[in-house]
C-alpha cells in the first residue's frame, strides 16, 4: 500500500513538474506589459481627439496582428528567442506607429 501511495504521489509531482516547466516557457510578461501599455495609448489619444477614428482602426488592427503573433509563437508550448525578437521589433515598429499618428496635424472632429 505505501509503496503505491508513493509511485503515485512521486509521478503525480513528476507530471506536475513537466507541465510547469512548459507554462514558465510560454510567459511572456514584458511582451504583455508593452502590448497593454501601447493599448492604454491609442485609447487614451482616442478619447483625447489626437487620433482621427481611421487611425484609431489601423493602430487597434496592428495590435490585433501583433497578439496573433504571440499567440502562434506560444503555440508549440515555446516561445523561441527568435520569436522574442520578432515581437519586440513588431511592437517597435507599433509604437512610431502609435507615436507618429498621435503627434501628426491630423485631430479627430
């Protein structure tokens, strides 16, 4: 009885372990923090008028392509230091995007 307690709780921890080590894999925080950031940009020009309602659609669609990215990279239970760097420069690119459309002449009516 107690040898198969044992194998029992010594391969429930072992599988538990394994599925842990694939989840800390898939994080992305530092990706989520900039993506939140930028949405809480183009909401706020948004609100503000700096942003024509085109604008607002083509930053918001941007982003959408950007967490479908993230979502392909995390797909595979892995998210490789290519895909890090492919993100990262997507979300450069995203936010001279959200910068130049907020600052350019163009306000909302």
């Amino acid at each position: 009885m107690k040898k198969s307690l044992f194998l029992f709780f010594a391969s429930f921890s072992i599988i538990c372990g394994l599925s842990l080590g694939g989840v800390a894999q898939t994080k992305t925080p530092r990706i989520n923090k900039r993506e939140s950031h930028q949405q809480k940009r183009i909401f706020q020009g948004a609100k503000s008028g700096e942003l024509t309602r085109k604008e607002f659609v083509g930053l918001e669609k941007e982003q959408a392509q950007i967490r479908i990215m993230e979502r392909r990279a995390k797909s595979d239970g892995e998210v490789t230091k290519r895909e890090r760097a492919r993100l990262q420069r997507e979300l450069n690119q995203s936010n001279r995007h959200i910068y130049r459309q907020k600052h350019d002449k163009q306000d909302r009516n």
